[in-house]
C-alpha cells in the first residue's frame, strides 16, 4: 500500500512539475512575442502551448494566422487554425483552414501531419453533411495509415456497412 501511496505522489508530483513548466515557458514565449514581433516561429510555438495544455483556443487563432505567412509553418499552422477553428465550434472555417493547409503537406515528406490533416477533414466533411468529401479523406488517411483510429469505420459506415468490397 505504501508503494501505492508513494506513486500516486510521485504522479501528483510530476503533474505539478509540468504544469509549473508549462506557465513559465508560457511567460517566456509572451516575452519573446513581445520583444520579437515578426518571429513568426515564436508566435507559432506560443500558440502550440496555448493550445496545449492550456486549451485556449481563440487565443492561438491570430497567433496561427499569422505563423501561417511563413513558408515552412505554413501547412502545420493552418491545420491547427482549423482545429482551433473546430473547437469554436466554427466548421465551415475549420474546413477552408485545414483544406487550405492539407494542400500544402507533402505525404511522403510528412505521413503523419498527411494523415492527422485529412482525418480532421474527414470528421468535418461528416459534420457538414458533405459525405461523399469524408469519404474521399477517409480513404485518403487508409492509403498511408489503415489502422489510424476509427477511420475505417467510419468510411465503412459512410459506404453503407461494413464488409463492402470494393473491386
């Protein structure tokens, strides 16, 4: 029981340890926002911390608008406008972002942020009611990860059941 005990402290421990990490380098990135104004790469990793742990969604949103004129962030601040976008509850917006930053991945380059990107297009396109557009995401995420969450469910259950067979 001790050994239990001692545990769940230590997970206690390491929660407040990350969650003090996090509100410092919150304070440390604002700072650097401030004093560098056109890093674009600062403002986009300020916005990542905003989003995660903190959930503060709209408060990444210029922060990600404005990452997303640089070339390299481009297509990874885009898709997570459109997720900021999702959790306002704003769809239509979410979808034109993560279109918009889908276009831009390279597959082979970047599987993961390629499969993540269409996925979240796939669940839009289904909130949209635009199922023929969820299905081509679906089966877009399925070519490079056959095994990424409930995606092949859910194109299965768009295709009418499982068990179709496609020739």
């Amino acid at each position: 029981e001790r050994a239990a005990d001692g545990d769940e402290e230590a997970r206690k421990n390491a929660a407040a340890l990350a969650t003090e990490f996090a509100k410092r380098r919150l304070e440390v990135l604002n700072r650097r926002v401030e004093r560098y104004p056109q890093d674009l790469v600062i403002k986009y990793e300020l916005a990542e911390l905003l989003m995660a742990p903190f959930g503060k969604f709209t408060q990444a949103i210029p922060l990600l608008q404005q990452a997303s004129q640089n070339k390299r962030l481009k297509a990874r601040a885009l898709i997570k406008l459109g997720r900021c976008f999702i959790q306002d509850k704003k769809i239509s917006l979410a979808r034109g972002q993560i279109e918009r930053g889908v276009a831009e991945v390279n597959a082979p380059e970047d599987p993961k942020l390629f499969v993540e990107a269409h996925y979240m297009l796939g669940v839009v396109c289904e909130a949209l009611k635009d199922f023929p557009a969820a299905e081509k995401h679906y089966g877009e995420v399925l070519v490079i990860d056959y095994e990424y969450k409930d995606a092949l469910a859910r194109l299965e259950k768009l295709q009418g059941g499982a068990g179709d067979a496609e020739a």
